[in-house]
C-alpha cells in the first residue's frame, strides 16, 4: 500500500550511518529530483540548482569539505543543494512558454518580468529567495526520497568556499546544504519534538 504524506512524515528519521554495499541507480535518483522539480518557488523561478555526488573521487572531495563526516564517502549519494542567485535570469525559460500557449497574456508577463527585476536588482533580496526557494526544494528531495524507501540526511556543516572550488560552481548559486541519500545501517533515532501549542500562536 502507498503510504500517506503524514506517514511519510512522521516516519523521516535522519540517518548518518548508511550501508555502503547499496547503491541507488542514476535513473531512480533523477526520478526523484524530478518530484523535486515540482517544489513551489516565489514567481516559480525555481531558484535551485543540484550537484549529485556520487562517484568514489567525487566523494573524496568532499569528504575533507564536510569536514570529514563519514556518512557524505559512505552513502550511496550526496546532493548539494545551491540557490540561484540570479533566478531573474530564468523568465524567459519559465514565462514564454506560459505566454505562447495562450497561458498568459503577454501584458501580465511584462509586468511580472518588471516586479521580477525590481524585486531582485536588490542582491541580498536576490540571495535569500535563493536561500528559501532552495530550502523549499531540499525539504520536497528528502520527503520523495522517503516515500522510495531511501533515506537521508541534511547536513550544514561543509567549508562553503572549498566546495565551490572543487566543484566548480557558478558564483550565481550559493550553498544551501547537503543531503546524503541511502539505505540504513543503523536507523535514525527519534527524537522528541516540541509541541504545536508551544511551537505556533493563534491572533
């Protein structure tokens, strides 16, 4: 049986130590970064980019980058996931299309395009929706990879600087964390949560 978004859920455990004999297949990794895809984005500018890690020289490089955190060499993959920076730079790609089809008027594109411009010649703005978009992202590749059976773990402790280049990364996109993907070998442990009444405040 399927399981439900909520079982899904409250059954996600962060797993650091992975069984290293398994591997996850580079078409089923892609199916889930195409569920992925399907985060919401301000403006859906889709303000990610994704660097999968996956070969044993790639993860030697990183593996003094996460500061030697064993579980980036020993699961089957691990995802960085980066914020677009410069996300303006896709309206075209997401809006034409929109307005060729008969989806949206041009006028309205025109006027998103200019929104768009304004919002992000402000380059921290530009930065933080990068930051949030691709958090939005990150949180939709951990929970699809839950439903397949995977599981994983965010991590934000890497040298950021190191990273970009090794990796060799674009200054458009910055960092945002990374995400190891396997099977188990010791299941993440439960940890307690603070309630809802303590957490949220009703006006």
């Amino acid at each position: 049986m399927t399981k439900s978004f909520t079982e899904i859920a409250q059954e996600r455990r962060s797993v650091k130590i992975y069984d290293t004999e398994v591997e996850i297949s580079n078409e089923e990794l892609t199916e889930i970064l195409e569920v992925t895809t399907k985060s919401p984005s301000s403006w859906n500018l889709q303000h990610w980019r994704f660097v999968v890690i996956k070969s044993k020289e790639a993860k030697e490089k990183l593996l003094p980058i996460a500061y030697n955190q064993q579980q980036v060499a020993d699961a089957s993959a691990t995802v960085m996931i980066l914020g677009d920076t410069e996300s303006y730079r896709n309206f075209d790609e997401v809006f034409l299309p929109a307005v060729k089809a008969g989806f949206l008027a041009e006028e309205v594109a025109n006027a998103l395009h200019g929104q768009i411009n304004g919002a992000y010649s402000d380059k921290q703005k530009a930065r933080e929706a990068g930051l949030i978009n691709g958090s939005l992202a990150a949180m939709t590749f951990m929970y699809a990879a839950q439903e397949r059976g995977w599981r994983t773990n965010a991590i934000g402790g890497f040298h950021a600087p190191s990273f970009m280049k090794e990796f060799n990364i674009d200054e458009r996109y910055t960092p945002i964390m990374l995400i190891t993907i396997g099977k188990e070998k010791q299941p993440g442990r439960p940890t307690p949560r603070l309630s809802v009444e303590r957490m949220t405040e009703w006006k």
